[in-house]
C-alpha cells in the first residue's frame, strides 16, 4: 500500500509550512546516533542522506518543513540513579555537538525568542526535552542543573514509574503524583520548564494539571477516545487544556494512533524479545529481526489519514489554540504509510486541508501554539522567580 496525497493540497501544504513551519515536540535522533554509531557524527553524517538508517537528516527536515525540534535527551528507565543522569548529560551533549557542527542548519534555542530568531535566521530551532523523571534521579538541584544546560521540557516518567509517579504502561503505585512529585511540578513551573505528560499515567495527568501554575504539554501523544492505548490522553484530560493553556502534540506512532496495530505490536515485541532484542533497539541486527517478522506478519497500516482522526477528534475536545504535531520520528521502528520521516509533514497538512481545516488552524497547529506555551511557561518563571527561591526539599521530606 502506497498512500496517494493530492497534489493541490500538497502544494499548498508546502507553501504554509514554508511560512509557519512546524515546531515538533519529539524527536530521538540522539538517542539513535548513540545506538548507531556510539555519538560518531562522522560514522552517522546527518548532513547526508540517512534514509533507511535513520528517519532524520538535514535535507529531510527541510523537506518536511520543520522550524523547530524538540531533541529528546531520552535514556531508558533501566538506567537508574546516577548512571540515568550520566546519560542524560551525554544526549545533551550530542545535540549542542549536533548544533555545532551544523550551524547553517541547526541552532541551540532556549526561549520563544530564540525560536523565532532562529527560524528568521533560516536555521531550525533545536530544543531539548528530558524524557523520564528517573534522569533527575529524584534531585531538585539535577533538575535545575538540566534546566542551565538547556533542557525546556521534561516527561515526568517514561514506560516505568519513577517514586513520585505513575506511569502510563506500569501498574498503579502513587496513583498520581506523591507530594514530591507535585513539588516537581512547582519547581518546573518556577525555571520555566514546561511539564511534559505524554507516557504517565491519566491521574498522573490529571494530578499535574492541578497542580501546575504554567501550562503543560504532551509532546506526543494522542487521542484515547481514537484509539484505547495508556498512552494516549483521555477525552476530560483534553478538555480541561483550555483552562489550562497545554498543547497536545499528536504523535505518529501506529500503536498509539491506529487500534489494530496495537497486538500487532505487542507479538512483534514479543518476537523481538525472544531473539535477546529489546524492542527499542534501533541496531542493524534487531532492524533484520524487525523486518523478517514484517515479512511473515503484514502489518496494519496507519496513514496521515489515521492521525488526522485523532487531530479532528481532539479538535472538538480540546480547541484548535491547544493541539500541536510530536511525531516520535527515530524512536519507533514502525512509522505510518506517508509519514515515514521527516519529510512528510507536507502529506498530514495535506490531508487536514482536504478536511477543510483552514490555513489559520493549520499554522496554530504547526507553530504558533507551540510557541504561545513555551513563551507563556517563560513568562510564569519570570513572576514565580520575584517570590519563590529555589525548592531544597528532599523526597524523603514530603513522601518520608
């Protein structure tokens, strides 16, 4: 199956994105290079063509009309205490190298400003988010000391609790937030790092939503009433971002946005495992199981079609001013027919024009509601930081 897009609607997809390009909310290049090539940029040269290697190289992200990427400094949660730290630092260290050696094409950006500054300079806005509360490894101060490296948002967990919160695809433990993990929450709000709520849990959800004073984000997650994955984010949870001003950011993940794919999946998983690969593995050999299993399995196949469900769906729920784009592009072996990189953003805004969303919808989505709440979470820091110092508390203080 080959997805077909109209070519007056692609046309007039590229021409918007070449005015209000896209600001994606995740993306794991990093960790790929690390998996790939152990951070040897000459070993995995973005500036060449990496397809069928990787989902992201230059000429692709300038194909796919990306402004600004949020790079995931993610490492998995089997790294834990220091070593989780450790390893957050050498992600953040490949992106600003990344930004280094590419300063035509890529720039560090730390504010909305420097987002905008960055694209009117016809450079990409890079962004860092921390995927995982465990890269704290339950500190504060890491936390600030991530926030002066340049990390702007963090997801509180990843697919496994951290001790202040639940996640999303681990059993229940703190049922939310716990009292440090609300604290976590206050002091993200105080630096101006956004709160990320893509992998936890609906009361972790619903906890930080309480709890925060700045808005939040879900840097790629979609629809639950689409399609019934834990990752995905329940329709009162959608509703209630217009109170508080988040943006949602749809991610492409064919698990997450098509329901059939979801025990397909979960027996490719399982094939994985079976062979001493984990499933996130991105190294040749596990590609060749991937694919041998592809091969003997079709799988069902997502399209942009699929993700503009959940965009139309949460939509309705939530509000055009609060929806946004986070494809998960190099953290998932398995992409949709016609977003199989990061060239293909054109084919989803395609499809929304052919559904009659309109060019002011379409550049909310892309850019300027991503921008909005990360210019609004800098502007809560700012009068958070005249009356609150910096949080010394411990987790065995609040959660003893």
């Amino acid at each position: 199956m080959t997805y077909t897009v109209d070519s007056g609607h692609l046309e007039r997809a590229r021409a918007l994105l070449a005015g209000h390009p896209v600001v994606d909310g995740h993306n794991d290049l990093p960790w790929a290079l690390r998996e790939q090539s152990g951070y040897d940029l000459d070993a995995c040269d973005i500036a060449a063509d990496q397809t069928g290697r990787l989902h992201t190289d230059l000429a692709r992200l300038r194909a796919g009309g990306v402004g600004a990427q949020f790079w995931s400094v993610y490492v998995p949660s089997e790294l834990a205490g220091e070593h989780a730290v450790s390893a957050t630092l050498e992600q953040i260290d490949c992106v600003r190298a990344l930004a280094a050696r590419y300063p035509d094409h890529l720039r560090i950006a730390l504010t909305a400003d420097d987002v905008e500054a960055a694209w009117a300079d016809g450079r990409i806005a890079s962004l860092m988010g921390a995927e995982g509360g465990h890269s704290i490894d339950n500190s504060l101060a890491t936390l600030r000391a991530l926030y002066a490296l340049g990390v702007r948002y963090m997801t509180l967990t990843h697919n496994d609790n951290v001790p202040w919160a639940d996640s999303a695809t681990d059993e229940p433990a703190a049922h939310g937030l716990t009292r440090f993990g609300e604290e976590v929450v206050r002091e993200m709000n105080r630096l101006g790092m956004l709160v990320d709520l893509s992998h936890v849990a609906a009361d972790t959800m619903r906890d930080a939503l309480r709890v925060s004073r700045a808005p939040v984000i879900f840097s790629h997650s979609s629809s639950r009433a689409v399609c019934d994955h834990p990752r995905n984010i329940p329709d009162d949870v959608l509703a209630s971002l217009a109170a508080n001003g988040g943006v949602a950011m749809a991610t492409f993940v064919p698990k997450f946005v098509l329901p059939e794919a979801i025990e397909w999946t979960r027996a490719a998983d399982e094939h994985l495992r079976a062979k001493g690969f984990h499933p996130f593995d991105t190294a040749a050999e596990a590609a060749e199981v991937r694919r041998e299993f592809e091969a003997a399995n079709p799988p069902p196949i997502a399209t942009p079609a699929t993700v503009a469900d959940h965009l139309d769906h949460m939509r309705e729920v939530a509000g055009i001013d609060h929806l946004g784009i986070g494809g998960d592009f190099d953290g998932t072996p398995f992409t949709p027919d016609g977003l199989s990189d990061v060239s293909a953003y054109p084919n989803l805004i395609a499809e929304l024009l052919g559904r009659g969303w309109s060019e002011a919808d379409l550049t909310k989505l892309t850019w300027s509601n991503a921008v909005r709440v990360l210019r609004a979470a800098e502007d809560t820091a700012r009068e958070l930081g005249r009356t609150e110092a910096p949080s010394i508390a411990t987790i065995e203080q609040l959660d003893g």
